[in-house]
C-alpha cells in the first residue's frame, strides 16, 4: 500500500535530532544526578538569573504541574532557592544556588564545546541558517 504522505515526517526528525544532541549531553548531566528537565530550569536561570515560575516554564518548555515537583526536588537538592516575589506576592522567583551555579558552569562549558565541534562540522554559516531555519519554524507554527 502506498504512502499518502509526501513530506517526510518533521516531528519525528525533530525528535531524533534533539535525541541525537542530547546523546551528548546526558552523560555529563547523569554524572551530576541531573534530569533532562532539571538542566532546562538550570539553564535558563544560568542565562536569567532569578526568574518567575512561569517564565521557567515557558523557556525550560515544562508545564505547570510538572515543574512543580521539578523544582521541588532541585530545592531538596539545593540547586534552587523560591522566594515571593517582593513586587508581587502572589508570584514565585526561582534563583539557582550556588552549588546550582556551579553546575551550570561546569556543565555549560562541555556543552559549549559539543556546539563548537557542531559549528567546526556542519560550519558555521549552516549552523546559523540551521539555528535561523528552527526560529522561522517556531514563529510560523507559533504566532503571537
């Protein structure tokens, strides 16, 4: 029976991709007893400092409820602090600790060189057409 799709299947490279990129990545993450998501929420503190909840969630991709328990357990295992926010008592800010710090740094910087060995192998011009082509795909599927 022939296939009634003529486009190849862009999820499903999508997540082979990301699964491909991770493969490196999740080593260095399991060696700190770190989760996929717990990196995320790392990460975008690293880059933010102390962040509201819900911007955790929209740029960690996490939803609601799952983020929860995420940052409960990295408070358990002092990665993170939460604080009221002092502007707005009703909202929670999310700070790395130091030792969530630290990690981000260490971390960051083997990351940082599976990206360069990724700009030395595809180039860089493909790489930021690549990176470009990725944001395009997101605003056409996403508009505001």
């Amino acid at each position: 029976m022939a296939s009634t799709f003529t486009h190849r299947n862009l999820p499903r490279l999508l997540l082979q991709a990301r699964e491909a990129v991770m493969a490196h990545t999740r080593p260095s993450l399991r060696e700190h007893a770190l989760s996929d998501q717990q990196w995320r929420v790392l990460r975008v503190l690293g880059e933010h400092g102390a962040v509201e909840t819900g911007r955790v969630a929209r740029e960690a991709f996490i939803l609601g409820p799952s983020l929860t328990g995420v940052l409960a357990r990295m408070e358990r295992d002092d990665l993170i602090t939460r604080s009221r926010d002092p502007e707005d008592q009703r909202r929670t800010v999310v700070e790395a600790t130091a030792h969530g710090m630290k990690l981000v740094k260490k971390l960051s910087s083997s990351i940082e060189s599976h990206y360069q060995w990724l700009e030395q192998s595809l180039g860089k011009t493909r790489l930021t057409q690549l990176y470009g082509l990725l944001d395009e795909l997101i605003s056409l599927e996403q508009p505001e």
